[in-house]
C-alpha cells in the first residue's frame, strides 16, 4: 500500500473538500471519492449518505473506517452533541460570492467552516484523552480470531462457494498488510 502520495497541498484539498460537502450537507456519515491528477483534484462522487463499509469493499482500510465510526459515535454520545437542523448555507454562499479571495483562499475559509462545524479540535482533543487506546484495540481486534470469523464468514456470504478461498486469502492477505503497517505505526 502506498501512503503519502499527495503532496502536503492537494492532501489537504482533499480533506477540505471532504469535510466541505459533509458540514454543507450536515452529513454525518458520508464518503467523497476524488480523482487526483498531479496537484488537481476531482471530487466525483461526494453524496453517499450510506456509504460501501463492508469489509469485502474496503478491506485494507476496513479498521481504519470502522475505528473511525466508534470514535465519532462515541464522542458525540459522550459529548452530547446534536446533529444540526439549520445548514446554514448562506455562509458557504456568502464564501462562494467573494470575488476578492482566490480559490485557495476560499478553500482555507470553507476549512474553518467545517472545522467548527464538525467541532474538530474539540473532537481530536476528546480522542486523544480519552480514546487514545483505541488504535491497540483495533489492531489487537483486526490480528485476532474473531475477525478472522468475521472476514470468512463474510466472504463465504458474499461470494459464491467456488471463489471462498481466492477471497479468503486476497483480503487475509491485505488485512494482515493493515496489521504489520499498524504495528509499524504504534
């Protein structure tokens, strides 16, 4: 697997515009894919109000999207923070309407915009104080037998009987990339 590919720049359009068309939205739970040619980004597929986290679909990255989930569920359980009704779409517009900032310019305002929305610094204090044991458990959960049963039994319901076993060991196989690359990482 290959990991910072996207020079410090067009990562974080990437993530800008991903957190972007989720604040603007009001999205919780949402995927943009994006097409990235050098330092140009494409968001091409950004509403996916229930987005593919299956295991077959996202394998290497399945922990990663499933600690995610747990993490933000249960910071706004704990947090008691509420989805928000109103969108608010007149400051992106107001944003949009600017003539006298550039694209980049732009984009660095829409960031707050959505950082504030998604109440960011206060959600990677929350995590960092209180969930920072989460990454060990994730990885001692991912190497374990349980998700194993979970990996094949997944596959043996997804996949036809005679593919079982070219499924099993392809995600087995990237899965443990996930382990050792975790390891590596903590």
């Amino acid at each position: 697997m290959d990991h910072g590919f996207l020079s410090p720049r067009t990562g974080s359009e990437v993530v800008t515009i991903g957190r972007l068309v989720n604040a603007f939205f009001r999205w919780e739970f949402n995927s943009c894919e994006t097409l990235v040619r050098g330092d140009e980004v494409y968001p091409i597929d950004y509403a996916n109000a229930c987005p593919d986290v299956a295991i077959t679909s996202l394998h290497y990255y399945f922990p990663w999207a499933i600690k995610a989930l747990v993490k933000w569920a249960v910071f706004c359980t704990a947090t008691g923070r509420r989805p928000r009704l109103d969108l608010q779409t007149e400051r992106y517009f107001a944003v949009a309407d600017r003539e006298d900032l550039s694209y980049d310019e732009k984009l660095a305002t829409y960031r707050t915009l959505s950082d504030e929305h998604f109440e960011v610094e206060r959600y990677q204090d929350f995590c960092a104080s209180r969930l920072a044991h989460l990454d060990a458990v994730t990885l001692e959960w991912v190497s374990g037998a349980d998700f194993d049963r979970l990996l094949v039994d997944t596959v043996r319901s997804t996949y036809p009987e005679y593919e079982h076993e070219r499924f099993v060991a392809h995600f087995r196989g990237l899965l443990d990339l996930w382990v050792h690359d975790e390891r590596a990482r903590l």
